[in-house]
C-alpha cells in the first residue's frame, strides 16, 4: 500500500505497521515522516530504537542479526535502515525481500531511501517491499502548489495570507519546502493569530541575518574557501544551531548528487539540472561545482552530515560545529580537476 506523507498521520493513529518504506527527495518531508513515525512508536510503547546507515561495505548480516536477537530492554523496537544512495547492492537486496517476507516480531521496520531511478524502482527488492509494507511517498512540491502548501502550514498555526503574499512566500524560497516551513514558522512566532498583512511578512521575510547557510551552501559549491570560513564564523558568533545549518546544506548537496550521476552517465546535464529543480542563476553555479568536485567527494559529504547531525543530536559524540567546518571548508578547497 501507498500513501503520500500527508496522509500519514492518520494512519499512525491505528497502530504502526511491521515495514515501513519511506522514499523520495525531499528532505524536509523525509524527516516530518520518520519523526511521526518515532513518535507515534514511543506513544505506542517502543522502548528501543536502532538506526543503520548503509554505506560502502555495510554488513547486511547484522540485520538479519538483529532479527535473531531478543531485546533485554524493550518488547517492542524500531529499526531503521538508511539506504542514502538507494542501491542496498547484492547483499543488501536479498535482505530487503527477506524482511518483506518475513517481519521482524516485535518490530517495526523504516526503511529510508531517496528519489529512485528508474533501475530501482524495477528491481526485485523494490517490488517486495512495495508488496508487502507501507510505503510513503515524499514527493517534492512543485512550483504551481508550492503557494497552496505554505497556506495549509501557515494555517496549521492559526494564521492566514493573501494570494500574492503567498506568492511572494514561494519566490523567496525558490521551492526549498525547508526554508519554507522555517519562514512559516518564524511568522508564528512573530504574529499572533489571523490574518497577516503583506507589508508584516515582507518585513519579516526580508529581515534576515548577516549570515545565512544558504550563503555558505553557495560559497561551498563556488569554491571560495575564505567566505566559507567567514560564514561559518558568523554563523557561530550569531548563535546559529548546527541542526540548522545543516539542513540547507543537504538541499544544496542533494540536487548536485544526482546532476553528479547523470553526467556520470553521459546524459544530459541541463535536462538533469531541470529534474533536479536547479533554475537560473544556480544552473551556473552548480556547473562550477561539477567541474570541481568527484561523485564520490559528494556521496562521501551527504554520508558524513548525516554523521554530523546524529552528532548535534547527542547520538554521536563529537563537536558537531567542529565537523561543519572541516566539511564545508575541504568542499570548498577541492581544486578543479
């Protein structure tokens, strides 16, 4: 069965599922589904939680491991497997349609993937899952509903706009659903309830700080490594959350990743950059950073933020600024080939 993200939170509502599958690109719904999800597992009584990430030769027999043992903590658990490039390999397909088959007792599997393409989405492992678990889709908003989407967030605080103000909500955003769900938010937090001018939300929309991460996103890619050093020390200075700097710069890295593929493949990059909702001014600059950078240094880089945001999230140790800083500045000092 399928549903879209939106619909989630009802069905969370009759009880978890044994095998979850959530799957596509856009990251901020990613994440409002798999913390649903552990949500709803804690109301439900999960006491354990475990979280896998498979990377470059991940071990798939310690899931099926995990599925021979028996918690001493917990009767219930959550596991999740983070598949970040979509392509669990040999190994790690075959374990896919075991757990299809047979569940886990006593446990709900999330299994988390990108956009896939065309290959996996006709493999054995996708079908299984699709047949036997849940699967969630988290679609991108396109540009057309992006003005409807930001209405039904901003009404979920209690606050309304005009239609032109909305519009000019999604050309700021440039279809970022994170930096639209954090503009939404700051509008709650700066006004009360109702209906909300467009002379206050341009105000506030426009009043932004010195520093920003989309700033440091940009000079990343560009390959200025002394603004990316200065915006990392005005970010820091201005007390920003390494949480939130880390977001922007996954929607930045994303995109390139499977523009990276594509040429990889001999494709067409413009058509590719266009799929990737790359538009514009940042056509360019993502050329200038293909031209620079390795799939590998890009895959490397979206594996190692996701370590870095299990760090500023106190499941990892480690100085989560600390590793901010020497990823975006080594991107940045990556020298064209």
């Amino acid at each position: 069965m399928q549903i879209l993200a939106t619909q989630l939170d009802k069905h969370l509502s009759q009880g978890l599922k044994p095998l979850y599958v959530l799957v596509g690109g856009e990251p901020l719904a990613q994440r409002e589904c798999l913390d649903a999800l552990r949500a709803a597992a804690r109301k439900q009584g999960y006491e354990e939680r475990t979280s896998s990430t498979v990377e470059r030769n991940f071990n798939w027999q310690q899931i099926e491991a995990y599925g021979q043992s028996i918690s001493l903590f917990a009767s219930l658990r959550l596991l999740e497997i983070h598949i970040p490039n979509g392509k669990p390999g040999v190994d790690g397909g075959k374990a896919l349609q075991a757990l299809a088959s047979k569940p886990i007792p006593d446990t709900t599997v999330v299994i988390i993937l990108p956009k896939l393409e065309r290959e996996a989405k006709n493999s054995a492992w996708f079908n299984a899952l699709e047949q036997h678990a849940m699967v969630i889709a988290n679609d991108e908003v396109s540009a057309a509903n992006l003005p409807k989407w930001i209405a039904a967030r901003l009404a979920e605080q209690g606050q309304q706009a005009s239609q032109q103000t909305l519009d000019f909500l999604a050309n700021q955003v440039e279809g970022n659903l994170l930096a639209a769900n954090q503009e939404v938010q700051k509008l709650g937090l700066l006004y009360p309830r109702g209906e909300l001018t467009d002379e206050a939300v341009r105000e506030a929309v426009l009043n932004v700080s010195r520093f920003d991460a989309f700033q440091l996103g940009e000079a990343v890619l560009l390959g200025d490594a002394a603004r990316t050093a200065r915006i990392l020390q005005g970010l820091q200075d201005e007390g920003e959350n390494p949480v939130a700097v880390m977001s922007p710069l996954m929607w930045v890295l994303r995109p390139l990743v499977r523009v990276k593929q594509a040429e990889m493949r001999n494709e067409n990059i413009q058509t590719a950059m266009t799929n990737a909702r790359i538009f514009g001014d940042k056509q360019a600059l993502t050329k200038r950073a293909l031209a620079r950078l390795s799939l590998r240094q890009l895959e490397a880089a979206l594996q190692k933020l996701a370590d870095i945001d299990k760090t500023a999230k106190g499941v990892m140790l480690g100085d989560a600024w600390l590793e901010i800083s020497r990823l975006c500045f080594g991107l940045a000092k990556v020298r064209g080939r």
